[in-house]
C-alpha cells in the first residue's frame, strides 16, 4: 500500500509540474513530457523489466531509460512552429518496450516524438483505439502492435507514414474499416515489407471486405498475413505482382474461387497458407514452379478438386504438405521420390473415401 500511494504521489507531481511549465510558457522537454505521459498511461510502475530507471527524477536523461533509443546528432526538435530545447540527449527514434506489461491507452502525447522511427509495443495489454495522431510520426519506419487488446479501425492517418516498412497489428480486436483503402489507407504504403492484419474483426455494420486488386501496388512485400480475418471474394490476381514475397498466408477467411494461376510468379515464395478458406477449383499447374516453397496448406477447402498436378514433383524442399479435407485424388507417388524425405515433417492427404490421394510418404498427419 505504501508503493501504490509513493507512486501515485510521484506521478501527481511530475505531471502537475509539467502542465504547469507548458502554462506558464517555460521550454519545455518535450521527449521526456511525452515518455512520462506514457509511463503513467501504461501503468509503469507495473511493467516487468527495467522500468525502474524511468522518471526517477524530472532532469533524468531519458535517452538511458530502458527501451529508448536516441539519436545525438540531433538535439532539437521542432514542434508546432517552435524550437524547444531538450537536455542535449537528442531525439527520440526507437521505443522498444514489446512484452513489459505494459497495460493502458496509449496517449496521444506519445506522437509529440516526431522523430520516431520504430515503434515496438508487441505483446503487452493495450487497449483503446490507435490515435490519429500516429500519421504525425513521417519518418516511421517500423510500427509493432500485434498481440494486445487494441479496438476500433485503423486510422486513415496511416496514409501519411509513407516511409513504412513493417506494420503489424495482428492479434488485436481491430475491425475493418478503410484500412486496406487505396490512398486513406494501406495501399499507398509501397514500401512496406512486412503486412501483418491477422484477426482482424467485422466493421460495426457486420461488412467484410474483399482483398483489393491494388494490393499488387505493395511490390516491396516478403510478409503478407491476412489469416483468421473476414476476407471474401477471391484471391486477386494481382498478387502475382508480389514477386518478393517469402510468406503468404490467407487461413482461415472466407475466400471462394480458384487459386490463380498467377501464385506461380512468387518464386521466392517458402510458405503459402490457404487452408479453411472456400476455395474451388483445381490446384494450379502453376504451383510446381515455388521450387523454394517450403510449406503448402490447403486443408478444409471442400470445394477444391482434381487430380493433384503432376508438377508437385518439383517441390522437392517441402517439409510440411496438407491437402487433407478436399476432393482432390490423384497420386504422390513421384513428389514422395524427389522429396527431401529426411527433411519431412508433415505430409497429410486424403486417405480413403471416394477422394483419396496414393501417397507413400505420409508422416505427422492428424
């Protein structure tokens, strides 16, 4: 009890004493201002490591807290028309606090720091909506919200973050909303590397959104993960524009029609992930020529059928395979001998019924 109330007494002080320097007209800090105000939001007192070197005095410099990276070239920052003057420890670029507990609303204030350029927040207990305040933060590069309890949409403000490059707010409760919009939202990101959406919810009218044939703009990307969402229609075409991607994956949407023949642009492609979709059709012919795949999964598409190509063969460094829960038949007879079988952790088929698949290789089906 006698933590709690020190704690609370500190927090009261340092954040009266600030707003009153702002008041009064005095330079003001703004980086440690803005650290503080996260601090308190965040419930810092609570956080699991190293959270005692934050704020134990106004005049600390915030460039050695835990998490915080600084860079001390650059010893002023330009705010609203003016200079304001900070302890000479430079400006804030990276905040790395994922998996600290952290638990709160993120503040607005956090995007004071303009210099920002990597923001690692994964893994914590966030809650509340992503400010619009974030499109303030151009020379971001890398934004990390995965894995909290994170509501609302995406705000169209992402737009202005054109230096982007990883974007990750998977595992959150985030609904659709104009976030994969073409110019208000991700679309326009073209240098983005790394798209991560998993889990994203249902917009307040129960809409779903289709995955837009603009996606081909992101050429830049090697990560694309729309998996556990509600995406319907079909897989545009356009992806095969992505020709830099290492991983895909589309679990577990509602995504109908037929697999296009254009997947098999992606040459660099190691992980491809359809399963529990609608998809239909037959597997491409196409699919043979991800000669680095290393992961193919289509499990639970009732409606895909045929034979299983014959070009399967030439994926020979898979080491997980399931086409199990579809209609397809066939034989891999020829993929099971050029197969690295010593590498095989899965291969998972349809075994008996009226589709069934002759496969010598099978291992770790379930």
């Amino acid at each position: 009890m006698t933590t709690s109330n020190a704690t609370t007494t500190t927090m009261t002080t340092s954040t009266k004493q600030v707003i009153e320097e702002k008041q009064r007209g005095d330079t003001i800090n703004w980086p440690q201002y803005a650290l503080s105000v996260l601090y308190f939001s965040t419930n810092g007192p609570r956080w699991s490591d190293s959270h005692t070197d934050w704020l134990t005095t106004l005049s600390l410099d915030y460039c050695k807290w835990y998490g915080i990276t600084c860079n001390y070239h650059a010893k002023e920052e330009r705010l609203s028309q003016q200079q304001f003057s900070g302890d000479g420890s430079g400006n804030v670029i990276e905040l790395r606090l994922e998996s600290n507990s952290l638990k709160g609303t993120v503040p607005t204030e956090l995007f004071l720091l303009t210099r920002l350029e990597t923001i690692e927040l994964y893994s914590n207990w966030l809650s509340g909506t992503v400010p619009s305040e974030i499109g303030n933060l151009v020379p971001l590069r890398r934004l990390n919200l995965g894995s909290n309890g994170l509501t609302g949409t995406i705000p169209s403000e992402i737009s202005r973050l054109t230096a982007l490059e990883f974007f990750n707010v998977a595992v959150n409760s985030i609904a659709q909303g104009s976030s994969m919009t073409v110019d208000r939202g991700l679309l326009g990101l073209t240098k983005l590397t790394f798209l991560s959406l998993e889990g994203m919810k249902p917009s307040e009218e129960g809409s779903m959104e289709m995955i837009p044939t603009e996606i081909g703009r992101l050429t830049n990307l090697k990560y694309l993960e729309l998996e556990d969402g509600v995406f319907v229609g079909s897989i545009p075409t356009e992806i095969g524009l992505l020709t830099k991607l290492l991983t895909l994956q589309l679990r577990g949407n509602f995504l109908e029609g037929n697999i296009p023949t254009q997947i098999g642009q992606l040459s660099m492609l190691t992980i491809f992930d359809v399963s529990l979709n609608q998809l239909s059709g037959s597997l491409p012919s196409e699919i043979g020529q991800l000669t680095n795949l290393q992961s193919l999964n289509v499990r639970e598409n009732y409606r895909i059928n045929g034979s299983v190509p014959l070009e399967m063969s030439m994926l020979s460094n898979i080491t997980y395979l399931d086409l199990k829960n579809t209609f397809l038949v066939g034989d891999l007879i020829k993929f099971c001998g050029n197969v690295r079988n010593s590498a095989l952790v899965t291969v998972c088929v349809n075994t008996y019924g009226e589709h069934y698949i002759k496969c010598p290789c099978i291992v770790g089906c379930t």
